[in-house]
C-alpha cells in the first residue's frame, strides 16, 4: 500500500515538471518558503512599528546597565523613559520608549574608524564632531583616541571676558532660547570665564583677529626669536608658521614667559615631539620637531629659557629635515610670528 501511495505521489509530480509551467511553479514556492524563514520574530509576531514596539515584557534592543540602548556597534545612543497610557480595556500600562541622549559621552577610536563612520554611527554631522575635538578633516584618528561625543549637532563654546548669552546667540545666529533652556542658565546670567556652553543646531563661527605689533604690544609684551638657524620656510596661506633649520640639537628657547601646557613625545599629527606654551591673555606659542624636550606640562617658565633641543620627528623629509616648526597662537587663530619679534 505505502509502496502503491509513493508511485502515485511520485507520478504526480513528475507530471506537474514536465507541464509548461510545472517548474516555474515549483521554483517560485521554494523561493516564497526560503525568503519566510528568514521573517524577523518581531514582524511574526504582529508588533507595530514605533513606540509601541517597546512594550513592558519585550525590548528587543538591548539596554546597558546605565539605562541606555545599544546600537549594535558598542555605542550608547539613546536613554529609555517609562510612560504609562492606556490598553485597550481602558487600563493604563506601563510602556517603555526611547529617550534622546542630552549629555556628552566619550568615545574610544576602534580600529577602522573615521570621523565620517563615527558620526554616522551618532547620527550627527561630520563638522559637529570634528568641530567638538578640535580636529579637522585631514586628522589621523588614533585608536584608543577619547573623542566627546555631543547629543546633537551644534559647537561648544567657552565663555570670553564680558560674554553674555545674548551676544553668543546674535553671533552664532541661533535663538537665545536655545542656548538658555539646554545649558539650564538664566537667560541675564553673567558668565564665568572659561565656562563652556553647547549651542545646539549652531555652527562655528571663525571671527578674524587683526595683526600688527600693538596687538601683542598692548598685552605687555612682546615675543622673541625662538632660535638661531636658516628660515627654509615662511607664513603663508598654507603653512601658518616659521621653519627655522639648523643642526640637529641646536637649542630652542621660549619666546616669552609663560606656562607649559603641552609637552609629549610620538606622531602628534606630524608635530612629533613638541611644546606648547600658554603665555596668558589668549597668547601660545608652539614647538615641534624636536629632538628631546627639556620641559614638561605645568612647569613655569622665563622668556629665553630653553624647552628643547632642535630635531626631526614628526613629519619631516627624512635626516635632512632638521629644523623647528614655530607657530604663534592668539586667540586660537595662527598668526604671523615676524609680525610681533
């Protein structure tokens, strides 16, 4: 009998492979069942789409210990707030939805980031993340680099000498509102020099500063020449600094008094070994190439004291490339160093 049965089943598909369409229909149903095995459990399920796909008893994004979802790629995105609405039976429930981040958390650069993948993983903007760690488009993310990661699109400012919010806000062109409700300070509040602000949705606005002796003159003082050698290269609009070459450790002196803030070995962007002094009133200077430091970071210095020997690391053009890379800072803009000597 179960022989007799597998003859006429087996007949009976025979027959429908040699009809005209028989494979075409056979092909189709294996392709309909494959593609359903593969149906995510949630859309089987018959959950919506949005936030009620977050119900009480299944989360189907995993939440951190600290209340936050992850995205899947190690990054904490967005909090969970609980909510309470009504069934259908008119009882009110207990729901979870998403929550927007509101605060700055710390990213470690993995192996194979960029900026543009890591804004993307944040859901920001390229410029809003580059603009947050001061780095620019041409940077060489380190891996193991903290980069700070804001909630939303918009630029970090810190607060200047007779700032008020009003004056930030015309000058970023956002509303005044904004920058009051999310910093949570009273929109008259007189600010704290050096107290950071986040102006959300805002961008950065580069404001230049003028050149010329007596800027640098009516702050007390002036520079001097950091070293003795052959200026091989100039200011110009692609290279904001002074090379000055000469043998290999010949001494580099501070160019004015003031506070090592920066002094490090390795890469450091093509710097290499190199110094950063803060002389006051928006005022640094910088060193690098060189070929050992002879000051580190808090040390308070004089003007003509020695910092460092001359040198070749960072990215320079091989033994020959002994020289120092000297830029002057004011107010966080690189200007013309032989404009204040």
């Amino acid at each position: 009998m179960v022989k007799l049965l597998w003859r006429h089943c087996a007949g009976s598909v025979r027959r429908v492979l040699h009809s005209p369409f028989g494979l075409q229909l056979f092909s189709l149903s294996f392709l309909i069942f494959f593609v359903m095995g593969f149906q995510p459990p949630y859309l089987a399920m018959g959950q919506p789409f949005g936030d009620e796909i977050f119900g009480e008893q299944i989360l189907f994004a995993p939440i951190t210990e600290m209340g936050f979802l992850d995205n899947f790629a190690g990054i904490k995105t967005a909090g969970m707030e609980e909510i309470w609405v009504e069934d259908e039976s008119g009882q009110l429930v207990k729901k979870f939805r998403p929550q927007k981040r509101d605060s700055v958390v710390t990213y470690a650069v993995k192996s194979g980031d960029t900026v543009s993948k890591i804004s993307h993983k944040f859901g920001l903007k390229v410029s809003t993340v580059l603009w947050a760690n001061g780095l620019t488009s041409k940077t060489t993310l380190r891996i193991g680099k903290d980069l700070r990661i804001p909630p939303t699109d918009g630029v970090f400012y810190t607060a200047k000498p007779g700032d008020m919010l009003g004056d930030i806000a015309k000058q970023h062109g956002i509303a005044l509102d904004k920058i009051s409700a999310y910093n949570r300070v009273g929109k008259d509040l007189k600010l704290e020099i050096g107290q950071e602000l986040f102006l959300p949705q805002a961008k950065k606005v580069f404001v230049q500063q003028s050149s010329g002796i007596g800027n640098l003159g009516s702050l007390g003082f002036r520079i001097r020449r950091p070293t003795k050698g052959v200026l091989t290269q100039g200011y110009h609009r692609k290279h904001y600094a002074l090379d000055i070459a000469n043998k290999m450790n010949t001494p580099i002196y501070a160019a004015a008094p003031g506070k090592v803030i920066k002094s490090d070995d390795g890469w450091n962007y093509g710097y290499g070994k190199y110094i950063v002094v803060d002389h006051g009133s928006g005022v640094k200077t910088l060193y690098g190439h060189l070929n050992s430091r002879k000051v580190f970071v808090g040390d308070e210095i004089k003007a003509g004291q020695l910092v460092g020997l001359m040198g070749n690391t960072g990215r320079v053009w091989g033994p020959t490339g002994i020289h120092l890379h000297f830029e002057l800072h004011i107010k966080g803009r690189k200007v013309n160093p032989n404009n204040y000597f």
